[in-house]
C-alpha cells in the first residue's frame, strides 16, 4: 500500500515507457498499470483478462523507475500483481503451454541454443 501511495501520478513515466510510446494506451503505461494494480488488489479483486493484458505488456525495462520523482518501485507493485494474477485467473492453454516452454528453454544457455537450431531449420533458403 505504501508504494501505491507513493505515485503521484505526474506521468513523467510515460515518456519513457515503450509500451505506452507504442501504443498510446494509458492502461499501458506505468501510471495506467498502477490505477489497475491499486483497483484489484485494495479491493480484492480477481484478475481478469483486461487487466492480465495491461500488466503482462510490462517489458519490465524500469525505465520508468529512472525518471520518477516520487521514486516509486514500480517493478516491486509489478511483481506483486503478477502474484496475485498468479492465484487468481486462469490463462488459456496456449499461453500457458507459451509460458512453460519458454521457462524450460530461456533460463538454460544449451536449450536456448538448441531452440535456435530448430529454429533455424524453418527458415527459408
């Protein structure tokens, strides 16, 4: 709750968030994605698809922590929504299964490499 308070909503963040750079929705800008974090989790709400879709455009880049005033730990509010989307919605099989094989493959050096192999062999001559 402390970190919610702590945003003052000025939007100097936006200026330097890509997501919101490319895509002009205020839901995907850190000021946007804090009102969405605040609304679910001081009210106990569920995550819905919305939201999972705001929060999840997150690139996790902190450049918006860099250009706050407040100083706000926007990746601490981050990570505690992403629990809480966690525990209470449902993602659809195919981004489950997306999310699975990426954990398998990304954080292992020889599995990426391998992934990129594979991946080479589809590629056009």
């Amino acid at each position: 709750e402390k970190i919610l308070r702590k945003c003052v909503h000025c939007g100097f963040c936006t200026a330097t968030c890509p997501t919101y750079v490319t895509l002009g929705n205020e839901l995907d800008s850190p000021r946007g994605r804090i009102y969405l974090i605040k609304d679910m989790l001081e009210n106990g709400r569920p995550a819905d698809k919305e939201i999972v879709t705001h929060i999840d455009r997150c690139l996790s880049c902190l450049a918006c922590m860099t250009t706050c005033p407040s100083g706000v730990n926007y990746m601490h509010l981050v990570d505690h929504a992403r629990a809480h989307i966690q525990q209470t919605y449902k993602r659809p099989l195919l981004d489950r299964l997306t999310r699975a094989v990426l954990a398998f493959v990304l954080p292992y050096p020889s599995r990426f490499r391998a992934a990129l192999k594979l991946a080479g062999l589809g590629r056009p001559f």
